[in-house]
C-alpha cells in the first residue's frame, strides 16, 4: 500500500517542527513548507520541502501547481503556519496592512490551500487538521490581526466540518494556549512543550476539536464566564 502523506504549513520550527517529526515517526511521509528551507539536522523528517510565502497569492499558486505535479494524494493536511505582531492603531505607520498580511498568513492560506487541493483530499479518508488559537475567544490588545484571523479561521473551520460532513474527510481544530516556541519568546509567561503538544494531537485525533493543555481551563471557564476569560486575554494574562 502507498505510504500516507502529510502536507503541514510552517513546518521549520515551533509546533510545526514538532508535528512533523511526530507524524514522520508514524511512517507518514511528511512534505514540509515555509518561507525557509528546513536546517539540515530537520530536512531528513522531510520527504519535499518547498519554500513558500503564504502571505502571496502567487507564491501559493506556485506551491500548488509544483506539488501537484509531485504528488497525486494527501492523507493529512496540517494548517499550522501563522504570525503574529504586536502593534497598535495609535502608532503603527501601515496599521491596515500589517492586518492584512496576518489575514493573509492566518486565514487566507488555509482557505486557498484547502479548496485548491480539496480533489486531492478526497481521493483519500484524509483528515485536515486545523491549528488555532485560544486567542480566537477574544482579543488580546497587542495582536488586534492575529486574535482576528484566528476567531476567523475557527468560524471557518467548523463550517468547513460541516460542509464536508457528507465527505470521508475529517476536519480537526486544534486549539492551543500558549506554547514555547519563538513566536512567543517574549511572553511573561512559560507556555508548553511543543513535544509534547504534538504527542497529544496524535493521541486525541478521534475528537473534533482538541482542546490542548494551556487552553483547557479557560475555555471550560469561557463557558460559564466568557466576560472573565475575555479580561483576562485582553490583558495578556489569559
Ligand atoms: N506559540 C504559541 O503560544 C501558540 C499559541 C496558540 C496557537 N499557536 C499556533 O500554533 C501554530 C504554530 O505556532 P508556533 O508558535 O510554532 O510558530 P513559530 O515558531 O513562529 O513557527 C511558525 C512557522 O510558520 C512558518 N511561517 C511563518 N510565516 C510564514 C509565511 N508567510 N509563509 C509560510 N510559512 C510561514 C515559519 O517558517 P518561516 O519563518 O521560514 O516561513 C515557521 O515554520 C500557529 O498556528 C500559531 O498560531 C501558537
């Protein structure tokens, strides 16, 4: 039987990284792509690397007519890649477009990416696992287009559940609070092991939505007290 493949977005470092060599030890044959080549101690987790700027239509087209021509088939498709800048609309000079490019990374991407590919999806039982945040249940102030995209890219992703429904495709959010990886290296706070996050998603990728150590408390608090958690991510202290 063919081996399966995995397509994951950011897969250089961070969660993404972590994934891939997760589902690369489950004999997935993982096909990686960022705007950077992978280090050479990671591109063996690699089967392809193609090197892709998510926040440009063009280079997504690209990506996606090279791939096609690669490959006939995908099991797994990991929407990971992201960004996300601290900025305010007091002071930033392109406050409108510094939202725009998060829209683009965060949101967008995903959105192309999938109906792009989608015959590939499902020639397969494939599954599409969708990374979001727990920032999509309310805005932090330094991140006015990050916390947008991903409350976006949530709503989309259960839409997109249900519109597959009839499908054999599966789609799965993630949702993680915060993780040590260098898009938060300035935090306050200690986020998890990415490692470990990823040992997690394999073992719960029976559920729809995997709500990840770091994120459970508030979301289950966000339930009864949405006013509270939203405070407190507000404030960079959720
Ligand atoms: N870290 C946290 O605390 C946290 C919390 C909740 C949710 N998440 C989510 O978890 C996921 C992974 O985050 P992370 O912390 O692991 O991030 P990270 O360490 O900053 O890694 C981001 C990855 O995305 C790639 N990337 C960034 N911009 C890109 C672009 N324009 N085109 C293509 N690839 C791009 C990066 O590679 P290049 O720079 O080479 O392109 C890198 O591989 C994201 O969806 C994030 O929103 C993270």
């Amino acid at each position: 039987m063919d081996k399966r493949i995995c397509l994951i977005t950011g897969a250089t470092r961070g969660f993404g990284l972590s994934l891939a060599k997760k589902y690369n030890s489950l004999g997935y044959l993982v096909v990686g792509l960022a705007r950077t080549a992978p280090p050479s101690e990671i591109s063996g987790f690699f089967e392809a690397f193609f090197i892709c700027d998510l926040s440009s239509e063009a280079s997504i087209d690209n990506f996606i007519h090279k791939f096609e021509n690669q490959f006939n088939r995908i099991d797994l498709f990991i929407h990971n890649a992201a960004i996300q800048n601290s900025y305010s609309i007091l002071e930033a000079m392109q406050y409108s477009k510094m939202i725009d490019h998060e829209i683009a990374v965060n949101f967008s991407a995903p959105v192309k990416l999938t109906s792009a590919l989608l015959p590939l999806l499902l020639q397969r039982k494939s599954l599409i696992l969708i990374v979001t945040s727990l920032l999509q249940l309310g805005p932090k102030k330094s991140a006015p287009g990050y916390c947008a995209s991903k409350a976006a890219l949530a709503n989309w992703t259960r839409n997109l559940r249900a519109q597959l429904s009839s499908s054999e495709i599966r789609v799965i959010e993630i949702i993680p609070g915060l993780i040590k990886t260098d898009m938060t290296s300035n935090a306050a706070k200690k986020g998890k092991e990415p490692d470990l996050l990823a040992d997690i998603v394999i073992q719960k990728s029976h559920k729809d939505c995997i709500i990840l150590p770091g994120a459970r408390l508030a979301w289950f608090i966000a339930a009864f007290m949405p006013n509270f958690i939203r405070h407190k991510l507000l404030n960079g202290t959720g």
